[in-house]
C-alpha cells in the first residue's frame, strides 16, 4: 500500500493546476538564466559607457568654454596694450635718444604680437567688404570709386582667436552718393 501512496504524492507535485495546464512562465534552465542575466548586464554596461561618454564632452566643453571666457579678458586687454605701442611707434622720433626709444618699443611690440600670434590671435582682414560679423563700421564714405560696402579704411584694427572674435575691426564703409543731395543742388 505504500506504492500507491508514492505515485499519487508524485502526480500531485507534476500537475498542480487542474487539466495539466500551468499559469506560470516555462522554468528556464541554469544557462538561460545566465544568459539573461549576461545581457541585462551587458545592457546596463553600454549605457552606462554612453552616458560617461557624454559626460566626459560634456566636461571637456565646459573646461574649454571657462578657459576661452577667462582669457579673453586677458587677450582683450593684450590689444590695448598692442595699440598704445602702435602709437607710440606713429609719434615722430628726431633725435638719437628718441630712436633708440623707439626701437625698443618697436621690439616689445614685436614680442608682445608674437606672444599673442602663439595664443592663436589673428588680425580680423580688413579688405573687401564690409562683414557685421567681424567689422564694426564706424563711418561711411559716399564715393563712386568702389562699390558700396567696401572697406575703405582701418579706424582700429581688429583680432580673433579661433573663430571667435576678440575685438571688431572698425572701419569706415563705402556708400553710393545720396541722389537727394545732387538734385537739392541742381534746384
């Protein structure tokens, strides 16, 4: 009688649901267990290499924007530096004393814009025509000689640094004569 006994604990523990039916999820093997697991932490891995690879630009971005907005103060003051040495090279020198003066100051000119030359400061071109982007216009200059819009002299010249802009060149801008003013004289 114990035979029976065994057979029906057995059947018992094989079907628990009436019918034979199971509601829950087909057991999954030791191996595919693992490599579920494998994946979702191969998931998490690569997002998180995404997201400390963005933060890492991030970061770099932000370092070359404090660094760029830190010297440019420097830079811009450099310039004004540059231009009193500019005019102090345009005063006329007559004697032996003055020239040696002025050649120092032309050789500390000299140092200073190869010290910024370094730093990647470039002069802001100034030929052609007029660009808001990099040229501040100062005057205009009616004239029929050349076309309106050209540049037809430096007021103060300009400089960036790695597309960005230091200071405006200014400039006086060439303009068409007024057709008002020559037909106020003809009258």
């Amino acid at each position: 009688m114990s035979k029976p006994k065994a057979q029906s604990h057995s059947d018992e523990l094989e079907d628990p649901t009436p019918g034979g039916e199971s509601n829950q999820e087909p057991e999954r093997t030791p191996l595919e267990q693992a490599e579920a697991e494998r994946d979702e932490y191969l998931e998490h891995w690569q997002r998180a290499k995404a997201d400390y690879q963005n933060l890492r630009r991030r970061i770099l971005e932000d370092i070359d924007a404090a660094v760029h907005r830190e010297t440019q103060g420097l830079m811009q003051e450099m310039l004004t530096v540059l231009d009193y040495l500019d005019m102090a090279l345009a005063t006329p020198c007559e004697s032996a004393d003055s020239k040696n003066l002025q050649m120092g100051v032309q050789m500390t000119r000299t140092q200073l814009w190869n010290a910024l030359e370094r730093q990647g400061v470039k002069r802001v071109p100034t030929e052609g025509l007029f660009d808001p982007t990099v040229h501040q216009a100062m005057a205009t200059v009616e004239t029929n000689e050349v076309e309106p819009g050209t540049i037809m002299d430096v007021v103060r010249a300009g400089f960036q640094k790695q597309g960005f802009v230091l200071r405006h060149a200014q400039v006086k801008v060439a303009q068409a004569p007024q057709e008002s003013d020559s037909a106020d004289q003809d009258a």
